[in-house]
C-alpha cells in the first residue's frame, strides 16, 4: 500500500513538457478534507530545491501556505466588496474606494499579493507624494488603509506576512497642518454678514457651538427644547453612495444609474433616508451624541425661526428652497459666498477648529470643550462624565458674550 505523504513533506521532478523543475510541498487538508499542495517552478534543479526548502521553514513556522496569489488590484477589489463594506459606516466606505483607486491601485495594484514587498509599499508612498504632489497625511491614510487589507489578507491566508507593518516598513508621517481658526475679529465679521443672511440661523449654530456641518443640517425641530433651552445633537445629514444591486450585470457605469441600486451599510448602523441619497446617519461614538445649551443670540434666533415656519412639532430646522433638505452642497455654496462677502478664505469645518480655540482663549477648561464640540478619545471619555450641563452653559454663554452678538 502506497504511503500517503505528510504535511511538509516534498517532491522534486523535472516536466517532460518544457524541461522545466517543479518542487510540491504537502500542505495540511482543507476543510473539505482535500489534499493541497504548494506547486514551485523553477529553471534548475538548484533553485527549485531552494524555493522547496525556503516554503517548507515557512510552513514549519506558520502552519499552512496560500496556494495561489492574487494581484493587489484583485485582492483590494474583494476586500473592498467582501469585508470592508461589512465593517465600517457608508462614508468611510466611499473615502476607502477612493484612496484605493486614485493612489493604492495605480502604485502597486499589478503586484503579485505574495510577492508584495515593503519596497513596493515604500514605492508607494513616494507615488502619491513626489508623482502626485499630495500630503504625506495622504499617504499615511492610504499606508494604513494598504496594512488592514494585507492584515486581512493573512488572516485568509493570503499572505504569510503583513509588509505594512512597522516591523518592516515605517510609515508615513502626517503633515502638520497650519492652524485654520477664525479669529475672534473673523468670526465677529461672519456673524455680522450672517444677520442678514438667509441662513443666519445655521451660520450662528455653527460657529457658537462648533456643531459639525452634518449635525447642523441633520437638526430637526423636535430635537430643539426652548423649555429646557437645549439642543440635542443626536443625528447628522449625509449622503450615502450607491452600490450597484445586479452584481455589476446592468453596463451603467455610475451605481446611482443601477436600476437595482441600493445602498449598502453594515450591520448595526442606524439611518433614516429623508431623500435621495442623503440620510440621517446616527454620530460615530456615542459622546458624539450629546445635548447643548441653547444661549443667546441663538436662541432668539432659533425661536424666531420656528414661528416664522408655523411652531412645527417635527422636520428640519434647515431646509432649501423647494422645501427639502438643505443638501451639503447648496450649503457649501451658502458659506463660500457668506466667506467671500467676509474675504476669507475659511472651510465650513474652520467654525468647528474656532468655537474650540476661542472658549480655550477665555479658559474654559478642556474637558468642557470637548464635551460641546463631542469629541471622543480614550483619555477624555471618563473625563464627560464630570461635565454637566451648567458648566456648558457658563461656557457657551461666556463665548456669546465675548462675541457681543446682539439677540435679534
């Protein structure tokens, strides 16, 4: 009876067909109980007992050998579809297919998986910084983004290493960025022309509390107590992509242009479409969820707002001219031309950076700040817990009153 041969184990033969050496090692079974072997060729007998030798040390130290390799376009392609889309927010999602087809694939995308190398991952780099002329911070979430899906492709047995890793490649490091803060003579500026702006209301939320851009636009008027004088932030507006429903079948290239499109999140993560693509998407950590003190100009303001639209008891606080949401580009529009009136060159974001920088200025301790703006880190979670709401308010109204913003 023939002897089966056992994992580890290896074979040598010269191919009649093209002269070529070809050395199998024994892998352990699959789960299916069928044999798997790793198959190496080479020119010459020398090199194929080498590569025979090399894939045995690794077995004996790993434990099993992928068998065959896909390229990083194939295997970023799956990931992105299989795994990725499964596990993180539809945003993120969206942000990840972009980085791999703009600066991973066009690097490194016709590499052999197996045969990636942290040179190949250092090419990279130097691809989206010195090719392409983006930040090292562009480089660095790319980097990072490469070394999960190599992470995962270990885990699947892929790969029998992550080159990612510091253990052989450092990473990029994040540019420093200058500071973006309005001073307290531009936010004063801004808030002036924003009285007699259409969206007065929205402009004073954003740079009073620091609320992000989706929050604002998210707030709806059942979420805004003029008894309590708060404002719960409990939602943000996005606008979520499309995935192509009919497994790429249907020719359209946009997945909005699907006729099965949909969308697609991962389990657990709560929304409610208002229209569209654009949703209201709960905040990523639970301190992101928070209630703010309601203070004057902006309360004023906000009721003024509320009676001018008939006492609503729901729906949004902000809406456009057809009575829709205000979407996240006619927002923008708002603020570039609010900025432009102001001559500034400030982003939306930069109210958020200025609400912070100026109640530190007044000395408004951290844990304060962090607990409006919703921040959330290790460090600074125990910390919420000691903040209450008349510390919020002491602060938010101290601000108010810095600004010397009139209450109508």
């Amino acid at each position: 009876m023939a002897r089966r041969r056992g994992s580890g184990e290896g074979s040598i033969y010269r191919r009649d067909s093209d002269g070529m050496w070809v050395a199998a090692v024994e892998l352990p079974r699959g789960v299916d109980g069928k044999r798997r072997r790793k198959v190496i060729v080479r020119k010459d007998k020398a090199s194929a007992v080498r590569a025979m030798r090399e894939a045995q040390a690794d077995l004996e130290r790993q434990g099993d050998l992928p068998t065959s390799s896909p390229t990083v376009e194939q295997w970023l392609t799956h990931w992105l579809a299989n795994v990725s889309a499964k596990r993180v927010r539809p945003k993120t999602q969206y942000e990840r297919e972009g980085d791999v087809r703009r600066y991973i694939l066009p690097a490194i995308g016709s590499k052999r998986l197996d045969k990636l190398t942290p040179e190949h991952v250092t090419a990279m780099h130097r691809y989206i910084t010195d090719e392409l002329g983006r930040s090292s911070t562009t480089a660095l979430r790319c980097h990072r983004l490469l070394s999960v899906a190599l992470r995962d492709a270990k885990r699947a047995g892929r790969v029998t290493r992550n080159v990612a890793t510091s253990e052989y490649v450092d990473a990029p490091r994040a540019a420093v960025p200058a500071s973006r803060a309005l001073t307290l003579d531009d936010a004063v500026r801004l808030l002036d022309l924003a009285v007699q702006d259409t969206y007065r209301v929205r402009w004073t939320l954003g740079l009073l509390t620091g609320a992000r851009t989706g929050e604002v636009l998210g707030l709806e008027w059942d979420r805004v107590d003029f008894d309590a004088d708060t404002i719960t932030l409990s939602w943000q507006l996005q606008r979520l992509p499309y995935v192509h429903g009919c497994g790429d079948t249907c020719g359209r290239k946009r997945a909005g242009s699907c006729p099965e499109r949909r969308f697609e999140t991962p389990a657990g993560f709560e929304l409610r479409q208002v229209r569209g693509g654009l949703h209201l998407v709960r905040p990523k950590t639970r301190s992101g969820w928070r209630v703010v003190p309601l203070v004057e100009p902006l309360r004023s303001a906000m009721l003024s707002a509320w009676e001018a639209a008939g006492r609503p008891d729901t729906g949004l606080v902000f809406t456009g001219a057809d009575g829709g949401p205000l979407t996240p580009e006619d927002d923008f529009q708002a603020w570039k031309s609010l900025r432009e009136r102001a001559g500034l060159s400030a982003r939306r974001h930069d109210a958020r950076h200025t609400a912070a920088t100026l109640l530190l200025a007044l000395g408004v301790d951290p844990r304060v700040i962090q607990s409006i703006l919703g921040h959330s880190s290790a460090v600074t979670t125990a910390l919420y817990q000691h903040v209450d709401q008349t510390m919020q308010r002491d602060a938010l109204t101290r601000l108010s009153e810095r600004l010397a913003l009139p209450t109508r």
